[in-house]
C-alpha cells in the first residue's frame, strides 16, 4: 500500500499551518511557561490545531500523539499514529531565529512510514514515503535563507550540551554547531547540509520520528545516544539522546562520534 495519499494530505495541512505560524510571528503571539520550564506559544498551540484538524478528519481512525496535546493512551491500541511536533525549535520562533520547523511523522507498528519536515521562515519542505527516498523542496517566496553550512565536516548539537563542554572531544575531528531544532538538524543531515545531530539526553519521539525517516531515506543512520534502534509510540515517549549519522561522513570520523554517543549512557543528570 503507498501513502502518497497520506503525504499529499499532511503536506497540505503542513503548509497552511506554516503560514499560520508566519502570520502569527509578524502579528504577534502569546508566550507562556510549560511546568518542564520549556516555552510554548500560542502559535506553536495554533499549529497543532490545525494539523490536527486536518489529518484527523481525513484519517479519523488513526492516533496522535503530539507535544501540545494531552496525551491519550488510546493511541497504544491504534496500528496508525501521527507523532506530532508542531513547532519544533520555539526558542528559535520566539527570537525571530529561521531554526525552527513543524515536524510530523505517521508511524504504523512503531515504524516511521511518512514523514514531513517544514522551515516555513526558509521555505524548506523534506519528505519521505519509507522505501521512496527523500524529497527537498524551496518555496521560491520564502523570506529567509535557508542554513548556509559552515566547515565541513559538521556536527549539529544540543546548545546546552555543547556550552558545558560535552563535545570537546569531538571538535578535533569535526565542527560543533549548536541549533536550537533537533528536527530541523535531522532534516539538514538528511538533506546532506550537515553530516551529524548529536544529543547525549534528552527528548521525545514527536523531536525525531519525522527526521529519522528522512535520515534512514537519505541512506543515513539513526539511534538512540548509546546506539539502539528506535521503536516509537511508546507508552513513554521520550528518548534517551540520539545520533543521527549522513552517509558521506568519513569512516574515523563516524567512530569517534559513535564512541563519544555510545560513552552517554553514563550520564545522568537531566537536560535543564
């Protein structure tokens, strides 16, 4: 069965909700504080919206699970999710930054089979059907450029993790930059913009399950920090870190990434 169906239905709503997303960041926009401390806006709860309107009309018996929703376990008995960032990177939107992106993955038997990222400040839009490859697209109106990569080769990482020095013994072998959006990198990674993502902690499945099907269409890898695969709609959804890796990285270089990911599983104290 194919899902270009499916695809053709989320990236119509993808879009209309990156427009909304725009509107809203020149209109103005409510900012408030999640109990986690993280901040979420009243375009990142517009968003989900219409996403969800959208592909739950066109999909009512499929399930969601989304960062802005209130999680229902009914989607554990469900064959078909939609995993759902709606703005992945709201820092990033907040500040005016082109680093964030709606993110949205549909996940059958805990596997990514359509995936679609969307920057609509750059006007990026990378899809995957599993089996079919990626797809990268520019919307020639878009008001930003989209990321210029600088020295290769070049890791994307969590800012935090970066700032206390967890990634020094990667910089002899490779760039270190930091990115405020986790889908946002996998989709550059993906795209063959940049050659890593690493995260040691953290996150959740609605933060990778679409760029993980993006990465594994590029030709690429990803897993869990300590390099397990990935299984998603989970009754707990988050993730322990992840190690996304492109497929023109170099063979030394890929080692001492792997070593350094593999290392985290000694870590313990939680991301701010």
């Amino acid at each position: 069965m194919t899902m270009d169906h499916e695809l053709s239905i989320l990236s119509e709503a993808m879009r209309r909700a990156g427009r909304e997303a725009l509107r809203m960041a020149a209109t103005g926009f409510d900012t408030y504080t999640k109990p986690d401390q993280s901040p979420v806006t009243s375009a990142d709860l517009a968003v989900n919206q219409i996403l969800r309107d959208h592909l739950s009309a066109a999909f009512p018996e499929d399930g969601w699970l989304s960062e802005e929703t209130e999680d229902n376990h009914n989607r554990l008995t469900r064959s078909r999710v939609w995993i759902v960032d709606p703005i992945d990177g709201t820092r990033s939107f907040v500040r005016g930054l082109p680093e964030f992106c709606l993110s949205v993955a549909l996940v059958e038997q805990g596997m990514p089979a359509v995936a679609a990222i969307f920057n609509p400040a750059t006007g990026e839009f990378f899809s995957a059907i599993r089996g079919q490859g990626i797809r990268v697209e520019r919307q020639a109106e878009a008001g930003q450029a989209p990321f210029t990569p600088p020295e290769r080769p070049l890791a994307l990482v969590n800012p935090w993790e970066l700032r206390v020095g967890r990634f020094q013994a990667l910089e002899p072998h490779l760039h270190c930059r930091p990115i405020g959006s986790i889908a946002y990198a996998l989709a550059l990674v993906a795209a063959g913009q940049a050659d890593a993502v690493v995260t040691l902690e953290g996150g959740n499945e609605w933060d990778i399950a679409a760029g993980v099907l993006l990465i594994e269409e590029s030709g690429g890898r990803a897993t869990t920090a300590a390099g397990h695969p990935f299984t998603f709609n989970r009754a707990d959804p988050r993730v322990k870190g992840t190690l996304a890796i492109g497929i023109d990285l170099t063979t030394p270089t890929r080692t001492h990434l792997i070593q350094l990911s593999a290392a985290s599983r000694d870590l313990r104290a939680p991301l701010p």
